[in-house]
C-alpha cells in the first residue's frame, strides 16, 4: 500500500474529543440545575400549598363556624400546620390575624395588621397572592402563598421556609458531582481501551509500502495517531455498493418485521428440536408469555417447552413429524391459555432447486388465530337461547298446570276457577311480554342505524311513559316527577324513544319503595343528559356492569320481582344505535339512577 499524504485526525482524538463535549455539557447541566433548582422547587411548594389552601376553603366553605370561633379556627390551623409542616394563618377582611399555627391563641390579637403584606394585597385584588420575603416572627425567609375564600371575604396563608430547598440543592449538587467524576474516569479508561483494541490491530496489519509490517518500524497508533488515513483509503472503493446494498437489505427486512410486529396473528418458526428461530409480539400475547409490545426476541434460540411449560400446545408441536398428528388444533382459554386458539403448524419449505429437503432438519411455522370473541358469541348465544327457553318455559309450565286442574274438575268450582284462571291470564300476559321484548330486542339488532327518524317531544313521551305504567303506579303510590323541558325535542324513531323510556320509568316504578318517588329531568353541556331516579331498593355495586345483559337480574331482591330481564337490554342497544351512552349509579336502600347521554346533532330545540 502507498504512502498516504493525506491527514484524519485520529480515532483516539475524536473519541477524548467526544468525551471532553459531553463532560462539558454535563457540567453546564449541573450548573444550571442548580441555580435554577430554586425557581422549580419554588413553583412545586407554591403549587403544593395552593391545593392545600383549596383544600382549606372547602372546608371553611362547608362550615362558616370556622371563622366566626377562634378556638374552631386556631385548632383547624394548627393541625393542618403539624400535618403539612407549614404556617398557617387564617386572617379576616380588613386584614386583621384571626388564628395563626405558629402563635399562641392568647397572643395572635397582638400581630400587627397583615393588610400590608404583598401576598395578602394580591391576594385581595386577584383572589390569589405569593411572595418570597422575610418573617419577623420565625427570623427567616419564607414563600408565602395566600388566598381568598369565596363567599366569605377572608383569607387563608400558608408559608415554607427554605429549609427543604437547600437540603434538595445540596443533595443534587453532591449527586451531580460525584455522577460526573465516574462519568469522566470511566469514559476516558473505556476511550483509551477502544482506541488501543481498534487501531492497533489494523493498523499493524496493514503496515506500509507493500503491506508487510516493519519490525524496525513503529505502528502508526503510536507515531502519528492517524489510523482513520489507512482505513478510509482500504475501504472507500467499497463503501458505495455495501451502503446501497445494505440499504436495499434493511428496507426489505424493515419491511417483513413490520408486516409481522402488526399481525394480530401470532407467528412462529420453530426448529425441528421444537426451539424458537423468529417469533412475532403477538405470539407471546396470544400464548399468554407477554404482552403485545413484548420483546419477541427473548424467545429466539430457546426451546419452546422451556418457555411455555405445560401449555398444550407443546406436545401438539413436538409430534410434527408424526403421521398421527391434525394440521390444525384448537386451544380452549384456561389457566395455561388466556385466549381460544386455532393453531396450524406446517413445514416452512417442502424443498430446494436441488432436490427434497431433509425432514429431519426442516423448519415449522406456526400459526396462531385468536378465536375467543367467536367462541364467546357463540357462548353468547347458546346462553341466550337457554335463558330464552327458561324464561319461555316457567310460564308454560303455569299456565299447564293451571289448564289441567281445571280440566280435572276445578272448573266447576267458583272459588277455584276465578284465581286459577286469573294465573293464567296473568302468565299469558308475562309470556307476551317477554315475546314482545324478545321481538323488539331483535329488531335493534336487525336495524343497528336509525332510519325514520323525527323530531320528538321528550316530556310528551315521558308522560306517555308514566301513563303507561299508571296502574303500577298508583297501586304502590309512586309518583313521578317530570321536570324535562316542553321544547326539548329529540331526533329519533319514535319507536326507539318508546322503547328507553317505557323500560327505564317502568324498571323505577317496579323496584321503587311503596310510597316512593321517581323523578325524571335533563342536563344540558356538551351534550343533553336525561336522567331518571328512584328511591327504590338499589342495585349492589358489584352488580351495575352486568344490568344491562339479557336476562340479569341484579340482586335477589330484584330477581324476586316479575319481569323478562331484558329491559336494560334493550334500553342499551337503543341508546347505542344513536351513539347515546347509558350510564346506571346506585347505592343499596337509596335508589338508582340512570343517566342517558345524548349527542347535541340529535337535540332539536332548547335543552
């Protein structure tokens, strides 16, 4: 190799170089930490004892005898002063100290008036005030932070001295010192071992003239420190191609990771001994060994029974070559699968230009379908059939049992008869219930958008609601309150609005108190609120996520009471139909409350 005349500067310089940069930027970190440390602690304490004056005046707001009773007033302040570690002083509206947590109660008439005070003038002219100054009562610097309590024209202050601040300056200081010495030591011992490792062997290497190295003649490293020279002119007739060919590699590999990191299937490749070659995120999640940003190439190279012990899936892998073994198996959820699988498992290559490829040696993939939602819709159904069925059959089975006593005879009987025939009545009423709200239930699931829809008077079918349920009503002295506007009109199916209103009054009446009350009324924001409240027996909080399933009765209270167990069912899918959300709020003993929200584009008129 000639001679280079040309001079780089070498590895070992701009490594120091990099590393005195950084040094430089760390220790100009630190500097500015500190000095600035006592503006950000400040803004913190400030913001601190901002809440906790908040927190104050709430409580002062929610009982005015705080002011009006010194004793009341001086024991408030002095033990939210032992709670927080502050000063507290409450002061009334001409700014005379009413209580103070750092001044004995026999002694706060005597503090000067405080109507002067930055803080407290601020205070009274934007309703908050703070100041950094001195205290003549505690002899030192403090942050004072004041505030005006609304409705009652006096003021609550609270003040931190600098105790803290310089214990936190001092701490950061010694830990930003010591952090850059070991910074420093390590990177200059860790720049001179990388420099000595890389340039040496190179450059001796390569040597000069010929190439052959020269016993007599010192390394470059060591004479000049320019090893950068040899290497730049040894590889720049390469660097063209293996930068563009590398590119075009990385695209392609980006690419094919990419596709794979966003499949919701789970994909792996496995080894005919059963270990990990490439696996996808969504096949640790979908085999319950992380999550979907797990870190997938954790897997790669171990065997898969290692990382999935007593997963079924397993022993289904390792039989791939036998002649017995299904392409396809299904993996039901349990303890040692979080979700149902359909896996297929095939070889990854059925040969080469050359020829078969060798069995024993050949790859898998395997592939994972996460089938839970369709195994949990056909759950969904199945239960519903069952549930529909049992509904359907307790009626029956009255209404049977009715019809034969009175083929056998109870017929003749008047004092029979008449009750008898009353049960039937009665159950053939309940079975057409139950059919029609079945019938209506589907009927939202066969229209999930509206279509006919016109502007309805909101009060007018909460009244069409109450009539509905009158008889209800007046049997248990029920009364209803409605408060909803006569112009609030909702863009709906007339159907629709039936359907929620009739459940929601009718689900108040039948599980309010005897005597109770049932008050209906909207809100107006971003969107119109309807809310409708009992005072009847309540829903346990355990139970409110599930009321609004087919056929769940939430309580045995509530299962005591007649219905189909599909009122809430309905409510909520005519709700979802619109973009409506259906919210339920309930405390045992004091009643329900269903709030429905409804979109401002389906409001026509004042809210």
């Amino acid at each position: 190799m000639g001679q280079i005349d040309r001079a780089y500067p070498s590895l070992r310089a701009h490594l120091f170089g990099m590393l005195g940069l950084f040094a430089a930027l760390f220790l100009g970190l630190t500097v500015y930490l500190y000095v600035t440390s006592r503006s950000l602690f400040a803004e913190a304490l400030q913001l601190e004892l901002s809440g906790d004056l908040e927190w104050m005046a709430s409580t002062i707001h929610d009982r005015p005898e705080l002011l009006s009773d010194p004793v009341l007033g001086d024991s408030l302040c002095k033990a939210v002063s032992r709670f927080k570690g502050f000063r507290v002083t409450l002061i009334d509206s001409s700014g005379r100290v009413l209580a103070d947590s750092h001044v004995p109660r026999t002694e706060v008439a005597a503090l000067e008036n405080h109507a002067t005070r930055p803080e407290v003038r601020m205070a009274m002219a934007k309703g908050w005030g703070n100041a950094w100054r001195y205290s003549h009562t505690l002899s030192r610097g403090m942050l004072y932070v004041a505030y005006r309590i609304p409705d009652h024209q006096s003021y609550l202050r609270m003040a931190a001295g600098p105790v803290t601040l310089n214990s936190f300056q001092m701490a950061t200081l010694k830990v930003f010192v010591l952090f850059l010495a070991l910074f420093l030591a390590a990177s200059f011992a860790v720049t001179w071992w990388i420099s000595r490792k890389i340039s040496s062997p190179l450059l001796k290497l390569t040597g000069e003239g010929d190439g052959t190295p020269d016993p007599d003649k010192p390394p470059r490293w060591e004479a000049e420190f320019r090893e950068a020279e040899v290497l730049n002119e040894a590889f720049q007739g390469y660097v063209g191609q293996v930068r563009t060919l590398g590119h075009e590699v990385e695209k392609q590999r980006d690419k094919l990771v990419a596709v794979l990191n966003q499949l919701e299937e789970g994909i792996l490749i496995l080894s005919p001994e059963g270990t990990v070659v490439a696996a996808n995120p969504s096949s640790l999640r979908l085999l319950g060994a992380g999550s979907e940003s797990g870190d997938a190439t954790a897997w790669i190279g171990r065997p898969l029974r290692a990382l999935l012990p007593g997963n079924p899936v397993v022993p289904w892998v390792e039989a791939a070559q036998s002649p017995e073994r299904t392409p396809l198996m299904h993996v039901d959820k349990g303890p040692e699968a979080p979700f149902d699988l359909l896996c297929h498992l095939a070889p990854l290559d059925a040969g080469t230009a050359d020829g078969p490829s060798n069995p024993s040696r050949r790859e898998y993939l395997l592939t994972l379908l996460d089938v839970t939602e369709f195994r949990h819709l056909d759950r969904v159904k199945s239960e519903f059939v069952a549930n529909a069925s049992h509904e359907l059959k307790t009626p029956l089975s009255s209404i049977k049992g009715y019809a034969e006593a009175l083929m056998e005879g109870a017929l003749d009987n008047p004092k029979v008869r008449e009750p008898f025939v009353g049960k039937i009545h009665s159950n053939a009423l309940r079975l057409e219930r139950l059919v029609q709200d079945l019938l209506s239930l589907s009927h939202l699931e066969a229209n999930p958008t509206p279509k006919e829809t016109e502007p309805l008077p909101l009060r007018g079918y909460v009244n069409a609601a109450a009539n509905l349920h009158r008889h209800a009503m007046e049997g248990a002295g029920v009364r209803l309150e409605n408060h909803v506007g006569e112009e609030t009109r909702v863009v709906m199916e007339p159907r629709d609005l039936e359907l929620i209103l009739n459940n929601l009054v009718g689900n108040a009446v039948k599980y309010n108190k005897p005597g109770g009350k049932v008050k209906v009324w909207t809100e107006s924001g971003d969107s119109l609120k309807l809310f409708v409240k009992d005072t009847g027996i309540g829903i346990p909080q355990e139970m409110l996520p599930r009321i609004f399933e087919r056929f769940y009765r939430a309580g045995a209270s509530r299962a005591t009471k007649e219905g189909t167990g599909l009122g809430l069912a309905i409510v909520k899918h005519a709700a979802n139909k619109y973009g409506m959300t259906v919210l339920a709020e309930s405390e045992i003993g004091e009643g329900s409350r269903f709030i429905i929200g409804i979109p401002a584009a389906l409001v026509d008129g004042p809210k």
